[in-house]
C-alpha cells in the first residue's frame, strides 16, 4: 500500500485485506457499530483516533466487525452513515490539531456469496508532531439516583496504540516520541542551536523535576502547525526556570530548521539613566524595543536607526529566513497601552517558520487554549528539590526529615521560589523557627524577612559588596565592584567567601576573558526593593553612574554583537561578508579570542568548499589566546574528524578540555568509522574505546 496515495488506504481492496485480518494491531481497530449519539461513544472515538494519529504510519478502525471475535458482521441498518464531516464535529471539541481522516463505506459480500452487509473504514493519518486533546475528555455515567463522571483522556495526555489498546504512553515510548527523538532519527540531521541564553545562575542554581510541563513543551514545540505557546501562573513557580531549562534542551537538540535561540525580557518601566542593557539578554517593553532586540539578538545593529515600519520589516524578514525559538518572559509587566508587542509576537510571528514561547501570570486574549499551567512543585519533585538545595546551601541533612520536608512544602505550597528563600532562611534559624517565621508572615514579607536575616550575617562592607552587583543588572567583574564599593581589592575578595556561602552571588564566571559575579534575578529584584529607601543604594547608584561616565558603554556589548551578526551572516550563506565584518571588528579588536574563533568557524562552514586551513589556523590562535569557549572545540574536532584526521580531533578536543572554565562531555563525540581510528596507539575518546 503506497503512502503516497492516500485514497489507495481508503479503497475496497485495503477494506478486504483488513477483514481478513483476525486481530487487532497498533494500526488497527475493530468496532461492531458507528454511534456518535453517547458521550461515551464520542469519548471512545477521540481516545483511538489520538492514539493512531500518534502512531507511526496512522491506521484504520473498521466498522461492523465484532470487538472480541473479529466476525464481520457489518454495520446494522439503523447506523448512521460514516463521514469525515460528522466525526469532525464530534472530536472537534476535543482535538484541535489538524489531524487528517478519511472515511468511507461500502457494501460487499461477506463471505463471498452471501448476502452484502455494509461496512465502514476510517484511516487516521500520522500527525507530523503529537496530538493531544485539548480539554479533558469524559463523559457521565448514570449510577442509580447520581450520575458518576468518568475521564477517560486527561488535558495533554499522549496516547498510543499498544497491541489492542489505546493506552497512555509510558517513559519509554515518550522519551521516543519527544526526548531524544530528533537524536535517534538518521533522517534529520541535528545541530547546535546559537542563542542568547543567560547563565544558569542568573534564572535557578539548579533545576529539578517538571517532566510533564516540559514533556508538553516539546510536544508543542514539535508541532509544525503551532507557533506559540504560553507558560502561566503566579508568580514564583517557576515558569521562567521551566522555559529556560526547555530552551536549554532545545539547544542542544534540535534540527536545522531552527537556526537560533532569542531570549528576551519584558519589563515595566523604560531605560533608567545610568544603567547598561545587556546586548545579549535585552529587554523590552513596546513594539520598537521588541523589534530593536530581535534585530540586535540577531547582530543586525544597522537596523536600529531604521524607520518604525522598516524595522518591522527586517525583524520578520530575519525570523523568517532564520528561524528562531523566540523566549519572551514576563510580558505581563507591560504596560497595558504597550501589549501590541504581544500581538506581533502572536500574531505576526505565526506566519514565519518561528517559534514563540511566552511566561506570564495571567493570559493575553486568543492564547487560552495555547498554554501550559504552572502550579507548585508535586511531593515528589518538591522533595528532590528540596534535597538539591539543602545540598547546595551546605545545611545539614539530617535536619531534613520527611515531617519538616511535608511541613516546607505545605507551608510554600511548592513555590520553587518560596522553598529557595525558606531554605536560605534555614541557615541562620533552626527549620522549626524558620517554617513558623514564614507562616506568621507569608508570601513576599516572608521572603524580604528571610534575605534580612540574611544580611543580618554580614558585615557592611559585605552588605556593600551584594548592593553594589545588583545595580548594574549584568555580571560585573571584581575592579568595578571595587569602583562602585571604594572597597580595595583585598577587602572584596576578604568579603565574598561569606557572602558566596550564603548564595547572594554566584561564583566568579568567565566571560569575555574577565571573571565576573552575578545575582539572582529574582534575589536583585528583592534586594534593590528592599534597599530602594536607604542611602546605601542611592550612593553606589551615583558612583555606578560615574564609573558609567568614565568608561563608556563600548566594549564586550559590541563584540557580542558584531559575533551573533557574523552568526546570522554564515546562517543566510553570505561568508564573505561575515569574513569581513570578523577581520575589520579584529582590528578594532585584536587578539580578542571569541573573535578569533568565530572566524575559525565561518572558515570550517565555508560554502561552496570549506576552508579548512583557514579554519585550523585561527582555531589554533584563539587556543593560544586562550579561548573558554567550549563550541569553538566542538566544531574544531568535528572538523577533523569529518577530514579522518582523528590525532588532530583528539588534540583539539583536549586542548578545550584543558582550557573551557566547564568541561563538557559533549566534546567526546567523535568516531570514526568501524576499523579506522588513531594509527599510533594514542588513546581513543571515550566512546571509542
């Protein structure tokens, strides 16, 4: 039977052979009769047609055949009868993915030269992603004097069929479907995706459980059909740790439809004189700040000066001939005159082949039926956290016994933000006292109280040192820590044990060759409300702004932009102009390491032939600058793995791990074919042994 004529899955002949088949399979289903006129009936036929939609190659339910015995009977002459129109309207409150059914009937002998009985086939074609229904699907069942409602299908629930039965998936078949699926298909090739994440630490230390919101995620994420998608609740749940963890996944394993990753972030109020906007994470709060960040997420900063509709015009163009998952988080703290940024993100973007993720606590108009709840964490994910972070704060963990974890979780009713600041409470009180604390204060008071306690441990000069990082809201590095404090070397680097124990800021991270500590997003935010009143925070604003007046904002801003600029010019095949735009930023910048190696990989990606020497030789230089970049590696020792030069992958891969802050493992994914490898008994990577 030819998948590429569908109506041949329809026809009388794919009717016979199925009759002739005396059991049910994952591509087949007998019923006796077609009734839509039950609850129960429309329950049934939704639950099998979501299954077989889900199923690789579709399949058919046959009408008129007994369930048990596999008799064809056919259908009885009061059966209404079977079109696609009449099952559309009956599932269509249920599923709203475009799922494709066919449905015909037809009256034969059976067996041959007996009386002719009607018969009815449906065929279900595979969805290219998955299907879920939308809603619950139950219906109500009469028990005596009460009726008794029974959910069959859940809201987001993945069935599939299994032998006989249309069953809910289990771990393995959804970490098929949606997991690793793209990994484990040698049809469709994958790649490392470039973006503009933050770090980690700037969203969550650690992130811990949620497998069905991201299980959702991808299932919408894999749809061909659905541009947007929303994550909402109230506020510290953790929808802005969920959608930085999927971006995460994406990242690293996703096709070549999807060229990058945009992340952004919506905020109330407009530029605040005196504060830097980070070029990598920018913010928005109308339309020309939201096309102004994607057209600098993509490097393209010669767009900004454009007029209004022109600007809209290269943001679209951009996100279409460079596709994008597109993360913008917190939209509700726009300003309700400023939410047509939100209607381009809905709207507009739907029509190009990009994706938008949005985080919000309530929900703009048109996305109620495209979105995931968040509420807090279950018992089993709120414990696994719990754990992390009794581990990460160094508390002991005998402490921590199952009554005094069903005592945290109850009283934060699962909050993964509340747990953190209760936890980081439990440092400098006893978790009895610290759980009584936070239950005579509740929410928002609960967590300022916490941080205060916190304070309370350190001295002023250290209370300086956390004030003086939240300002800029970027990582500083510790020379304007020391401008912004008047604080000598030696007194910062005195102070930021203490202060780094308690996890007001994160450890030191390298990033454009200069170590720089960072806050909390939601730890700055509490801080700088806290502070907003006192004096200490009103002087080192005024010295910020006058160490802003000293140096400028030139710098780190513009590499990254003039690298993600050469980023989109390799994606749209325009290699020489990403080859010029490198070496004249090399000249205003030279021996930059990150610059260096990018140009490295726009020589490795060169088209119509690649210039490997090219390529190799400035690979080379950014090592011998000292490049921390663990991409930069991964694509040099591809390079010579693709070219069989396997002592040559072997050292690029060690070198990035000698010199990458974060070792990866993702550097050992080399091999080469069966029977070849190193000729000199060097040693094998890992997986090759």
């Amino acid at each position: 039977m030819s998948d590429s004529d569908p109506f041949q899955k329809m026809s009388l002949d794919t009717l016979r052979n199925l009759l002739n088949i005396h059991g049910e399979a994952n591509n087949l289903d007998f019923k006796q009769t077609f009734s839509l006129s039950s609850q129960k009936e429309r329950a049934e036929l939704v639950r099998d047609i979501l299954a077989l939609a889900n199923t690789e190659g579709g399949g058919h339910i046959v009408f008129g055949v007994v369930d048990k015995t596999f008799e064809p009977v056919g259908l009885p002459a009061n059966v209404p009868h079977i079109d696609t129109t009449t099952i559309y309207n009956a599932i269509s409150k249920y599923i709203s993915a475009n799922i494709q059914l066919m449905a015909a009937e037809y009256e034969i002998e059976w067996p041959t030269g007996s009386e002719k009985k009607r018969f009815g086939i449906l065929y279900v074609a595979k969805y290219p992603s998955i299907v879920v229904p939308r809603c619950d699907v139950a219906y109500e069942e009469d028990k005596g004097e009460k009726k008794k409602t029974i959910t069959l299908i859940q809201q987001n629930d993945i069935l599939v069929r299994s032998g006989a039965q249309s069953l809910r998936a289990n771990q393995a078949v959804l970490d098929r479907l949606i997991g690793l699926s793209y990994t484990n298909n040698s049809n469709i090739q994958t790649h490392r995706l470039d973006g503009n994440l933050p770090a980690r630490e700037e969203v969550a230390f650690d992130f811990v459980g949620r497998g069905q919101e991201l299980t959702e995620l991808w299932i919408w994420f894999k749809d061909p059909y659905r541009k947007r998608w929303m994550l909402t609740g109230d506020g510290g749940k953790g929808k802005t740790a969920i959608a930085y963890e999927f971006a995460t996944q994406v990242m690293i394993n996703v096709s070549e439809e999807f060229v990058c990753i945009l992340w952004m972030s919506a905020k109330r109020r407009r530029f605040e004189e005196g504060v830097i906007q980070s070029i990598d994470v920018p913010d928005f709060w109308d339309l020309p700040s939201l096309l102004d960040a994607i057209v600098k997420g993509y490097g393209f900063a010669e767009y900004l000066d454009l007029p209004p509709y022109q600007k809209r015009e290269r943001a679209i163009e951009l996100i279409t001939k460079l596709p994008a998952l597109i993360i913008a988080d917190d939209i509700d703290s726009l300003e309700a005159e400023d939410e047509n940024a939100i209607d381009f993100l809905a709207s507009d973007l739907a029509v190009t082949p990009s994706k938008v993720l949005l985080t919000s606590r309530r929900v703009p108009f048109g996305l109620g039926a495209a979105k995931t709840q968040i509420s807090g964490l279950n018992q089993q994910d709120g414990e696994k956290f719990i754990r992390s972070r009794v581990r990460l704060f160094g508390l002991d963990s005998r402490i921590f016994i199952q009554r005094i974890i069903n005592e945290i979780m109850e009283t934060t009713e699962g909050s993964p933000l509340y747990l953190e600041d209760l936890l980081r409470l439990c440092s400098v009180l006893s978790p009895e006292v610290a759980i009584t604390e936070w239950k005579n204060r509740k929410g928002d008071e609960a967590r300022q109280y916490a941080l205060q306690r916190e304070f309370d441990e350190l001295t002023p000069s250290a209370r300086k040192i956390v004030v003086a990082c939240c300002i800029p809201g970027v990582p500083v590095s510790l020379t304007e820590i020391q401008a912004i404090t008047g604080l000598s070397q030696d007194q910062v680097m005195s102070e930021m044990q203490a202060i780094q124990n308690l996890f007001l800021i994160s450890r030191p991270r390298l990033i454009d060759g200069e170590h720089r500590f960072d806050v909390n997003a939601n730890t700055r935010r509490l801080i700088l409300h806290i502070f907003e009143k006192k004096d200490l925070l009103s002087r080192l604003q005024e010295r910020y702004k006058g160490l802003l007046g000293q140096q400028g904002v030139q710098g780190k801003g513009d590499i990254a932009s003039y690298i993600r600029k050469a980023v989109s010019l390799q994606h749209l095949g325009k290699h020489e102009e990403a080859e010029h735009l490198l070496l004249k930023t090399l000249d205003r910048y030279p021996n930059n390491p990150d610059l260096t190696a990018q140009l490295g990989e726009v020589y490795s990606r060169w088209q119509p032939r690649r210039r490997r020497a090219d390529a190799r030789e400035q690979f080379k230089r950014a090592a011998q600058l000292k490049c921390s970049h663990e991409s930069m590696y991964r694509v040099w020792a591809n390079m010579e793995s693709e070219d069989k030069e396997w002592n040559a992958a072997i050292e690029a891969a060690e070198t990035g791990i000698k010199l990458t802050s974060t070792p990866s493992k993702e550097l050992y994914f080399l091999e080469p074919p069966s029977g070849q490898g190193p000729a000199d008994g060097r040693k094998r990577l890992p997986h090759q042994r």
